[in-house]
C-alpha cells in the first residue's frame, strides 16, 4: 500500500484537553525527504499503531500523534512524554522505531 500523506501533532501541553490547540503539520509523500521516506518504509510504523506513554507520569506533558494515511486507511500513534519513556522505561524495539520515526519529521518543522 502507497503512503498519501502524514500528519504530525506534537507540543507540551499541562492538560490533555489542550492536545487540539498543538498545530497540525502535513506532509504529502511526495513532498517528504528521501531520508524519511526511506526510515518510514524500513521502520513501518502504521505497524505500531496505538497508545504509548503515561499523560500522567509528567507535568506538563509531551504529546506526540502520528497520522500515517495510506491507500487503506489512516493508521494513528499517540505517544506521552516520548523522552521519558525513553530513558526511564522498557525501551523496546517499537518505542525505538516509533521515536526515530517522530524525530525525523521534528526535525522537518523546526
């Protein structure tokens, strides 16, 4: 299945009820580097759709979601406080996909 678009939220916010003040960022495939198109089709995060983090380990809390829209459907990763888990958690090798996954597009924003 071909990637269409992603889509990136991410932001500290003190309370969960802020997340739809973070802004969007959007991304058509076609429009992505090279570089992250090639780390998406290695690391496959529609894969890893789901809920990570604790919004409760941490005040304020870092929010990131991840919007993968393929042919299919639209594939969803939330994570909280994505450092955190990082350093004080399990740090397994979907946490590890995931983060790479989220940096890179970061790095795209800034």
């Amino acid at each position: 299945m071909q990637i269409r678009k992603v889509e990136l939220i991410f932001g500290s916010i003190t309370k969960p009820n802020k997340i739809r003040r973070l802004p969007v960022h959007t991304w058509k495939w076609d429009e992505l580097p090279e570089n992250i198109k090639e780390l998406y089709l290695k690391d496959k995060p529609w894969e890893l759709e789901g809920l990570y983090g604790d919004p409760r380990s941490a005040v304020p809390v870092q929010y990131h979601r991840l919007r993968i829209f393929r042919e299919d459907r639209a594939y969803r990763i939330e994570f909280f406080n994505l450092a955190m888990s990082m350093f004080f958690d399990e740090n397994t090798e979907e946490q590890r996909r995931i983060f790479r996954c989220l940096v890179q597009l970061e790095q795209e924003v800034k």
